[in-house]
C-alpha cells in the first residue's frame, strides 16, 4: 500500500509544470557537464571543453524546449492512466465499505430513494405540466383572443360571433382567426343514447392557426364554414376515437347520427391538449350574415404572421374593433381587444404556482436527506480517523483521500438514484390517481429522458455535497497529534462535533420550514372547507338532462313537468328541482342589473350571473327564501306579459335596496343590453355558486322558460343519492329514449373536485414535511447517540464523583437541545422569509399566521426533546467501571 | 582533437536512433549520457548523432512504454535519470532488429547488382 502511495505521490508532484522543467534541465545539464569534463580530461581548458561538449550535444535550448514537451506529453498520459487505475481502486473500496456495513448503507440509501425519488416524482409533473412545449407548430404564434369592455371592468368575454368574422375579416397580421364553440350533441343509433362534447369550429382552427394535421383523414376544408363542401362532415377527438372505435382507421367514411342528422366520418384529430382532446367530436361553425353582436360565444385564437408580435396585432385587432365601434355605436360601445400568449394555456397559475411549491418542498426534503447523510459519512469518518491519519502520515495527499471519499459518496447517492428512480414511478402513478382532474398533461406524465438527467444531477450533487462535507474534515485534521492521542483526536472530535451541530440546526430550520408550509395549507383547507357555502350538499344528487335543441318550446316545457312529477313519485326523493348551470360547475353566465329609479354606479354597471331555475330549486338546493316567495308554475305562465319574475341574491338587495324592502320593486336585467325590466318576489340566501374558493356572487334567478338550455337536474334523496342513479336512468329513457343522462355526480362530488387541487396541494406538502420532519428527527436522534457514547468516559468520570442521574440527564438533553432550539428559531425566520410565495395557494389565511408558526415550533421542540431523550436516558445508565475500561 | 569531421561520418536514418537505444539498453539500466558512450564506442564513433536528440526520443519511448526511468546516483554520485528496457521494449527492440536487417540486406542486394 505505502508503495503504491509514494507513487500517487510522485505521479502528482508530476504535475507540477516548473518540478517537471527542473528535472528535465538537471538531467541534460547533467549530461553537458559530464561531456565537458570528458574533454578536460583530454586536455582541453574548461572554456573550450564547454563549447565543444555543447556542439556535441546540440543547443540546449532547443533540445529542453522539445525534451520539455515530450516530458509533458508522457506525463499527462500517466497521470490519466493512473487516475482511471485510482478511481478503479476507489469504486472497489467503496462498494466493499457498503457491503460491509449493511446497517449503515441501508439507512443511507432509504433517505436518498426518499430524497431523491421525490424529487423525480415532482420534477416529472413539472416537467410534463409546465416545460413541455405545447403540441403545436410555432406555439409562439399562437394566441388567444378576447373581447372586453373596460369601463364595465371585464377584459376577458369569449367573441361575439358577428364580430368574430369581422376581425377574421379585416385584420392584417394573422395568418387566420379561429373560433371555437362548446356544443354537446346526443349520439343515437348505438345501444344507449349518448351524451357527446362537440366542439364547433372554424375550418381554419386546427389546420391554418394551430398548425395540426390530423392522424388519418383530414380536418376541416375552407369553405365548410361557410356551408360549402360534402355535407354533413364530423371529425373525431383522438381519445374519442380510442375509447369508441380502439382506434380503427377504418372508421373514416363511416355515418353517426348526432342530434338526429346524419354525419361522415372524414378524420381523426391527434392527441394533446388544449383544444385538441377538449371535445369528442368536432363539427364546422355555421357562418350566419348577421350575426349576432352582443352575444359573447366563440373562444377565439389567432396565429400571426411570420415576423409579427403579440403588440402588432393587439394593435391591429383594437384598431378593427375601433372601426366596428364606429359602425354599430349602440351594440358596440367601448368595445376593446385582449391578446394574450399561447403560454398562458400550458397551466392555471394556480397550478403552476403550486407545483413549483411542490418541487420547492421537495428540494428541501432532498436537502435534509443529504445533512443526515453527510452526518452519517461525518460519524463514520470519526471512528476511520486512525486510519485516515496512517494513510496521510505515510504520504496519501490530501486530494487523493479527499477523492476517495467522493468517490464513496458518490456511489451511495448514485444507487440512491436508482432507487429513487424506481419509488418515482410508483409515485408518480399514485400521484396521478391522487390528483384533482383539471390538471391538462398529468395524466401521461412519464419518466423521460430529462426526467433521467435531473435524477442524476440530483444524485451527483447529492453525492458530492455529502461527501466533500466530511472528506474536507477528514484531510484537514493533523495527523500526528491524532496519532498521539490515539486515535481518539480531541481537536478532531471538538471540529466535527461542532460541524454536526451545525447541521443538526440546519435540518431542524428547514423541516420547520416545511412544517410551517403545510400547516399553513392545512389551517386554509379547514377555513375552506368550514366557510358559510350558503347550500346544502349532503344527499343531493344532480345529473344533466340532454333535452335536444329540436324539443319544440312546449314540448320541451312538458317534458321538464313530466320528469319531474316523475322523478317526485320516487320513493327516496324528497323534493327536485331543474336548473339550467349547475352549481360549482365553474359555467358561468353574466348580466349587468341596475336600478329603473337610479343612476348607474361609479365604476359601471355591477355585474351578477343569472340561472333559470324551475319551482322549488332553493328548497331542494338548501338554499333559504329569507323573503318573498319562490317561483311557482303561474311565473312561468305568466312570463311575456309584463316584467320577469325574479328572485335575487340577498347581496343585491342590500347593494340596490340598503335598509329598504325590495320586495315588489323594479329591477333592470341585461342593463347596457336589452334592458329588461324584472320584479323581485323574493330574495335568497348568497351561495358559493362559482367554487367554495370563490366568495359568493350577485345572482338573479328566473323561471325556467325554453331558451334552448338543457336541464340539470338536482334531486334531494332521504338516503344515498347514489342508490337513486339507475331509476331516475330509465325513468329519463321511458320518457324519451333518445335522451342521454350526463355528468351524474352528488353536490359532495361537486364540493370535492371545486377543492380538489387545493387538497392535493394540501396533502402532497403535508405528505413530504412529515417525511421531512421524520429524517430531521432522526438525525437529532443519531447525532445524540453518537455523542452519548463519544461521551461515555466522561460521564462515568461524572458519575464517579458523584453526579445524580438528573444532573446527567438534564446535561446531555440541555447539549442536544442547544442546536435544535437554534434550528427552531432559524427555521421561523426562514418560514417567514419562504411562505410569501405561496399566499396565492392561501385561503383566509395569512403567510404569517400565528397560530401555525407557535404550533408548529411546539411540536418540533417537543418531537426534538424526545428524540434526545432517548439517548440520554442511555447516558445515565453508564457504570463508571465500564466506563474507564473502554478507555 | 575529436573534432568531428561530418563528411566521414554516417548520418543517422530516420527511426534508427530508437533501436540504437533499445539496444544500448539491452546490457542494463544507463543514463542519457551513458547511452551516448555506448553508442560512440560501439560504432567506433562513425555515426554522427547530435546527443541531444537522445532524450526527446527517451521521453517518447517512455511514454510508449518501451523503457522506464528512475532518479539514481551516477558514478560521480550526481543525481542522474536512470533508463531501464521494460519486457515490451525487448519486444519491440527484436522486431525492429529483425527489419532494420532485413532491409540492410535488401538494400546490399540492390546495390551490389552487377548487370541490367
């Protein structure tokens, strides 16, 4: 071994550049003296001898300059071969050092599987979700459009369809303008009717804007927008055509009946999102001549031309909006353009805010992984210090035992990794099934190449941060006087123990951190959860009705009174009720109000959703009549003659009518617009309509009069509301078997999925800071046994004189408690600096929420004490004896 | 005076001065300037060698591993660089032999030709 030492010694002494050229001019200067002296002997003077030895010889210079590079290029080629035969050496050790300590490397690789595999997990979501490129051609081109109004404060409605074609028309920087209508069509012909998605489009939306070709057949030809073409043509969602014909290309050519006419078949769109996989069938959009321009429809995207940016035809747009302003003064006051980037559709900003917390939290867990590590490699670097002293004094250098115990890192994170890797995928399928569904891109998240290079970037830097930690320590302690003292160094022990404290606080501070973090989200989800909803949601089941657009307007009344008489004869139902936008649906509808008798407001009309409810919706619903009356069958009658029947939200009462009673008065609907007058017979309690996150909205209801929306239908059952599902089925299909039942789902289910990315977010952080509190744990607990049994002759020492085992006790807990406390303080601070990022992901909470924090450091200090007090008690258990024998 | 006279002299061909190496180490580990001795005897001094182009060549058979070196002390005990054959310098030493023969033979043929 020592010899192989001394000739790492020379080899790296090589490198050296000035030792080298020393050499190399001793040995040729060597030569030139020898020869000189060769010709003195022969009698010349030392003069002549010199020149004559040197003509001899050749000019020096030149021969060390070429010596010089040759030496240099031998040199370099050594040091390479040895360096491969050194690591060779260190991988051999460090798998035998694994090998031989099962316990050791175990617990090592568990926590970097952990760290790491979480890390992958998260990172392959944030990849999938937030960095891969949209499945589009020059996806930078490509925009979304809307229409606004500012001076009524909204910046972002869907396109009138009427000024749709106008800006498609008579704008100049985009390639073309597509608009996209969400539809549902009922397909018949199969065994069950079917409720499909439709979207409707212009011919140019997926081939001229997004840039897409579809998988076999075609999309959309000009012209079929404009009614020309081959009649009746459909083409297909990709997943749709996956989960209805298994993907068989012969389904081209093929008829489906939609809504009762007849269509062909003529392509299958590819995979992906958005817009792609959003419906199962897609159909052209109808260009009307006068159409209309007050109805807000059409989602509308844009594809610029080459060269063009998002300002040039913003600027565009407005400028054509500014002329269709001046053409219809009366529909189109105020009217204005919004442009944003096709980068705002890869994910909410909600998503995206909570997936970088995640991988934020992650990252900390990984951390904390690695301070356990390193203080495993630190403790075991203290008992190998004889060893480590033997190979320095014989001559190891500092770099080559420093590169020894990289490489020894290196090859336990390295197989952590692989672990991780493997617990990533099973995480990474949990986390799938976990999550709330309106994440687009999770559900094909997969462990991708670059999934591979972050997973190993992780383990190297974990490896290398491990691992240099204590090899730095190892190298830097002197080794005589370890030598002397016998192996047990004093100064060494004192370095490393104050090192380990060090990271002792600094795993405590940041599982604080993420402590703080989660209960931040958990005390949000408790306020969500616990907020005042305004309806009830227990035992109410509710499920759209697919009443076709075809229903006449009387038949489609009668339908709606003869299913719900039908549906009340069922045993469990307690009451039922239609409404045309289910509640939590996150469909929304809008109209201004006003008062008849008053100005408008400073700061526009206000703005309320309004829904078309039948008799009896607020007491199936939960939601109370705190005045007036509700609707009843002669409302319904009686509409056309005179204002709408209409009950409000008791916000609108208090905002129209504050202190009086608004029950009789005159109330404008659709204000700026049609201008509709109203009177209120009732006002109702204000419910979450549009998510339990929401906060409540002004709301208007009305009686369910046929304007060609489809019904839900909201039943409040005595028992499960589930158990009902297969009657209130085949009830709908006596009555008409061409009508589908869709979205059937319980208000609990509703509840569930308007929370549900808030409680993955909330489980997910809860998840990895307990995880992360276990590891900081146990390196409280690890670094006190360690230190406990370092300790052991002292305290016999102790003990002999007299100490009680309370005074140890209190010692040794007070010594470890020391960086724990510091940890905790730190870590408050830093929870306080960090948490600021995720207040968009709080709900009635405050970042610097009191109660977390105390709480949160309570239970740290407590779960710290008893961490250390396990050890401890070991420590007061020492015989004195014992003691001085392993001494 | 050996002061040299260059016309009696042979020059050295191109890749000779490695076998003149290889062999001057065939009888024990020398140094740069033993070599040169050796080779000034052994060829009673009619080849013409600059003797500072023997250690560029040293250097480069090293690397190729043909010969080792290591510090030792000279007859005048000076520190000196020591040059020892490996078993892939003997190797390479017969091969090379064997060619440079081949050729001197083929050459003498050609030039001992009398008639067309």
């Amino acid at each position: 071994m020592a010899s192989s030492l001394d000739r790492w010694i020379r080899m790296w002494s090589h490198l050296s550049r000035r030792r080298l050229k020393g050499e190399v001019d001793e040995e040729l200067e060597f030569h030139l003296e020898m020869l000189a002296q060769k010709y003195e002997s022969q009698g010349m003077d030392p003069a002549d001898a010199r020149r004559a030895a040197e003509e001899r010889f050749g000019d020096p210079g030149r021969i060390k300059k070429s010596t010089f590079r040759a030496e240099r290029s031998r040199v370099k080629q050594r040091n390479r071969a040895v360096l491969m035969d050194n690591l060779r050496q260190d991988l051999r050790f460090a798998f035998r050092q694994l090998w031989k300590r099962p316990v050791f490397s175990g617990i090592a690789l568990a926590m970097l599987a952990l760290g790491i595999g979480a890390n992958t997990a998260i990172f392959s979501v944030v990849h999938n979700v937030l960095l891969r490129p949209l499945p589009f051609h020059e996806p930078d081109r490509i925009v979304r459009i809307w229409e606004s109004r500012l001076e009524q404060g909204w910046e972002r409605a869907s396109v009138a369809p009427g000024n749709f074609w106008d800006f498609r028309d008579m704008n100049r920087s985009f390639v073309d303008l597509g608009a996209y209508r969400f539809s549902a069509a009922n397909l018949t012909g199969g065994e069950h009717p079917e409720q499909l998605s439709q979207g409707r489009v212009t011919s140019g939306f997926f081939g001229e804007v997004l840039g897409v070709r579809a998988v076999i057949g075609r999309t959309f030809l000009p012209g079929e927008d404009e009614g020309q073409g081959e009649g009746n043509v459909v083409v297909l969602g990709n997943e749709f055509w996956h989960s209805h014909f298994g993907g068989d290309p012969s389904v081209l050519n093929t008829q489906m009946t939609l809504d009762g006419e007849s269509y062909t078949v003529v392509g299958v769109l590819p995979r992906g999102r958005p817009w792609l996989d959003f419906a199962d069938v897609y159909t052209p959009i109808l260009r009307e001549f006068e159409a209309v321009r007050t109805s807000f429809e059409l989602a509308v995207i844009g594809r610029l031309r080459d060269g063009m940016t998002l300002e040039v035809g913003r600027d565009d747009l407005a400028s054509v909006a500014r002329r269709l302003e001046e053409a219809f003064p009366e529909d189109l006051a105020g009217i204005g353009v919004t442009v944003g980037p096709s980068s705002e559709w890869v994910a909410t900003d909600e998503t995206r805010r909570a997936l970088w917390v995640l991988l934020g939290v992650v990252g900390f867990l990984l951390m904390i992984a690695c301070v356990n590590l390193a203080n495993l490699f630190l403790a075991r670097a203290t008992g190998r210090v004889r060893e480590t002293a033997i190979r320095a004094a014989t001559g190891a250098s500092k770099g080559r035992l420093i590169r020894q115990g990289l490489t020894e890192s290196l090859v336990v994170s390295l197989l952590g990794a692989g672990l991780g890797l493997v617990l990533a995928w099973w995480g990474v399928n949990t986390l799938i099934a976990m999550a709330p569904g309106n994440i687009d891109g999770l559900s094909d998240v997969t462990i991708n190449a670059w999934v591979l290079a972050f997973t190993l970037g992780a383990g190297v830097l974990t490896g290398v941060v491990t691992g240099l930690v204590p090899a730095l320590q190892a190298s830097g302690s002197d080794a005589a006087s370890t030598l002397r003292a016998g192996g047990q160094s004093i100064a060494g022990n004192r370095a490393h123990n104050r090192l380990r404290s060090v990271l002792v606080a600094a795993e405590v501070a940041v599982s604080l951190m993420l402590l703080v973090g989660s209960g931040l989200l958990i005390r949000s989800f408790g306020e969500l959860m616990g907020a005042e909803r305004g309806f009830e949601s227990e035992n109410r089941l509710i499920a759209s009705v697919n009443v076709p657009d075809q229903y006449g307007p009387d038949e489609f009344l009668s339908f709606n009174q003869r299913l719900l008489d039908r549906v009340r004869e069922l045993g469990p139902v307690q009451s039922a009720a239609l409404v045309h936008i289910r509640p939590l649906s996150g469909g929304s509808t809008g109209l201004g109000f006003a008062r008849p008798d008053q100005p408008d407001p400073e700061g526009g009309t206000p703005w309320a959703s309004w829904r078309l409810v039948s008799p009896g919706y607020f007491e199936t619903i939960g939601v109370p009549v705190l005045r007036g009356r509700d609707l009843t069958a002669d409302d319904l009658a009686a509409m056309g003659d005179g204002p709408l029947p209409a009950l409000i939200s008791e916000r609108i009462a208090e905002q129209l009518w504050p202190g009086e009673d608004p029950l009789g008065r005159t109330i404008t609907l659709w204000a700026g617009q049609t201008e509709s007058p109203g009177e209120v017979i009732g006002v109702v309690g204000d419910m979450l309509e549009r998510g339990i996150d929401q906060g409540p909205t002004f709301a208007v209801y009305l009686p369910y009069f046929p304007a060609g929306f489809a019904p839900d239908i909201v039943v409040h059952t005595a028992g499960a509301p589930t158990a009902l599902v297969p009657r209130l089925r085949s009830l709908v299909a006596e009555l008409d078997p061409n009508i589908p039942l869709s979205d059937v789902a319980t208000m609990e289910d509703m509840v569930g999925r308007s929370v549900g990315s808030r409680r993955f977010t909330m489980v997910m952080v809860s998840i990895f800071a307990g995880l992360a509190l276990l590891l900081a744990l146990a390196g409280v607990y690890g670094v006190q046994a360690y230190s406990v049994a370092q300790q052991t002759p002292e305290i016999g020492v102790r003990v002999a004189i007299g100490a009680s085992k309370a005074q140890i006790l209190k010692k040794v807990i007070f010594q470890a408690m020391r960086p724990a406390i510091f940890g905790v303080v730190l870590g408050l601070g830093g929870a306080y600096g960090l948490t600021r990022f995720m207040s968009s992901l709080l709900f009635q909470v405050e970042t610097s929420d009191p109660l977390t924090y105390a709480g949160v450091a309570g239970i740290l200090v407590v779960a710290a004490l008893f961490s250390a007090f396990l050890p401890a008690l070991r420590a007061t258990r020492v015989d004195p004896v014992i003691a001085f024998r392993t001494e | 005076m050996p002061s040299p006279k260059p016309e009696s002299k042979a020059d050295l061909l191109k890749g000779t001065l490695d076998l003149l190496i290889l062999k001057a180490l065939t009888f024990g580990p020398r140094h740069g300037y033993g070599i040169a001795r050796w080779l000034e005897e052994s060829s009673r001094d009619l080849l013409h060698i600059e003797e500072g182009s023997l250690y560029p060549a040293l250097s480069r058979m090293e690397k190729r591993g043909w010969i080792q070196s290591e510090w030792g002390s000279s007859e005048t005990n000076r520190r000196a660089k020591y040059y020892r054959l490996t078993a892939s310098g003997r190797g390479q030493l017969s091969s090379q032999a064997q060619g440079w023969e081949r050729l001197v033979e083929a050459m003498s043929l050609v030039l001992h030709k009398k008639q067309a």
